[in-house]
C-alpha cells in the first residue's frame, strides 16, 4: 500500500525531553494524535509538519508512524507571518495584524521600535521564529534533493553538515565529493547516485574518484607507498575496465601534486601521505 501523507501541528515534544537536542526519534503530541518517527531537526511547539507513514495501534490506541518530515511552511507571505507569529512566543495574531498594516509584503524588514511592542523579547522572540523557519525549509528542500537523487537519509543528513547552504552546489557539481564523507566512499556513490547527475562509466571525475578510493584502501594496510601496477589493477577492477583513462588521469593527478610519484621505485603515494610523513621526518630530524 502507498504512504499516507498527513499535516499536523505540534502540540508537544513527548519525547525526547528538551536537554536532548541531538535526537532522531521523535514522539510528538499533535492536532491529528500521536505520531512518531525520526525528523532531522527538534520541532517547536505550533510547528506544522507533513508527515509520510501509516496509521497503527499501540497499547489500544492509534498513532502515526512516520517514515519522512517535512515542514509545512504556507508560501502565500500573508500566511507566513501569521505562521511566524504563532510560533513567536509574546508574539501572536494581533501583531501579526499591526505589522502586516505597517509594512505589508515588507513584512521581514520590521525593526525593534517600529511598533509600540515590538522591542525587546518579543523583537528576539519574532526574529529567531523567522530564522528558524526558513532554516527548516532550506535543509528540507538540500535533503530532499539528495534522497531524490538516491541518498540515503543518514547520508544526505551528513552532507549538509559538511557543506550547509552550498549542499546542492557541491554535489551537482561533483557528486563524488560525498566519498568524502565520514563512514562513506566510492561505492556508495557509484552505484546509484552518479546516475542522477549524469556521471557516465568514463567520466573523469569517476575516474579520479576510483583512483583515490582504491589509494585508500591499499594505504591503510600499512605502506603508504603503492605499486602503479597495483594501483592500476586494482582500479580496472571496480571500474571494470578504462585502463586507459586511469593512466590519463593518474599522470594529471601527479601534475596537479595530488598524487606523489617515484619514478626510479615505480610507486605512488598520495600527495597528504607524502607531506605528512616529511613533516614527521622532518620533526624527528631535528
């Protein structure tokens, strides 16, 4: 059976309690019952979310499991503010009318002092509600473009804490970048998300992506120094051929000092290796 897709407003956090603000797993009280899931963010009371799950029953009573979050920002701007000011605490719909009287669509540029009560806490208060709802939605909007493009959810939480706004930017750009991240690597991205942007079996950035992949792999069982020929094997073996282009891009990766060679030994050694062990050799040295 398809997900449903229901809309709620936060009543309250049941759990986790306010002192746990790295949490995943969320039970929330709301206007539609019980819901629980994993959201990547602490959602406030008056939030309003879209969640994606099914309905089950737990100790005699229905609750909805949610498998996906997302907020439910209203884009009409009138609406905004209201929904700004619900969340404000001090803040409220009354506010929300005399600012919407001064400024209209200018709405944002409001100031403290520009009405007889909008100073203070309740100035604070209205501005960390704006910022926070359109931090929601832009994390919303960079973690759902990844998991469209065949992310996991863990995955694209990870590459927004590396690269925050410039998230889409980053990947579009080269999506092997996401290799780089902690507990990922080559074939994470290679299998399925490289399609998404359009990364052919030949395409140089697969290719470079490989090489450094496989280099990783060979160094961390103990010399930092490879064999070409076991570089390149090793490389023709998950990119199923392209012995060619390995050798191109190899010999650009030594121009650009990415790479390390020694011709006379016939190894290569990557670029940081290289630098870090004569820093090191260097120290003791002295």
């Amino acid at each position: 059976m398809p997900k449903q897709e229901i809309k709620v407003t936060v009543e309250w956090v049941t759990y986790p309690s306010k002192t746990v603000e790295d949490a995943a797993w969320f039970i929330l009280k709301t206007n539609a019952g019980t819901c629980k899931g994993s959201l990547s963010w602490r959602p406030r009371v008056g939030e309003r979310l879209i969640l994606t799950g099914d309905y089950d029953v737990y100790q005699g009573r229905q609750q909805f499991g949610f498998s996906s979050a997302k907020p439910n920002i209203p884009t009409d701007s009138r609406a905004l503010l209201n929904y700004v000011c619900e969340l404000a605490t001090g803040v409220g719909e009354a506010m929300a009318n005399q600012i919407w009287a001064l400024l209209e669509e200018d709405w944002r540029e409001i100031k403290s002092g520009d009405l007889p009560r909008f100073k203070g806490n309740v100035c604070y208060a209205f501005d960390d509600a704006l910022e926070s709802i359109e931090l929601d939605l832009e994390k919303a909007h960079i973690l759902s473009h990844l998991i469209n493009a065949g992310c996991s959810r863990n995955m694209a939480e990870a590459a927004y804490e590396e690269w925050h706004k410039n998230t889409i930017g980053v990947v579009t750009n080269n999506p092997y970048r996401l290799a780089e991240l902690k507990n990922y690597g080559f074939k994470d991205v290679d299998n399925v998300i490289r399609f998404s942007y359009g990364i052919t079996d030949r395409d140089p950035k697969r290719i470079k992506s490989a090489i450094i992949y496989v280099m990783r792999n060979l160094t961390s069982e103990g010399s930092t120094l490879i064999e070409w020929s076991t570089l390149r094997d090793n490389c023709v073996n998950i990119l199923s051929g392209n012995q060619d282009l390995i050798s191109n891009i190899v010999f650009k990766m030594l121009k650009e000092k990415t790479l390390k060679g020694f011709k006379s030994a016939g190894t290569i050694a990557l670029a940081i290796d290289y630098h870090n062990e004569t820093k090191i050799w260097n120290y003791i040295s002295k």
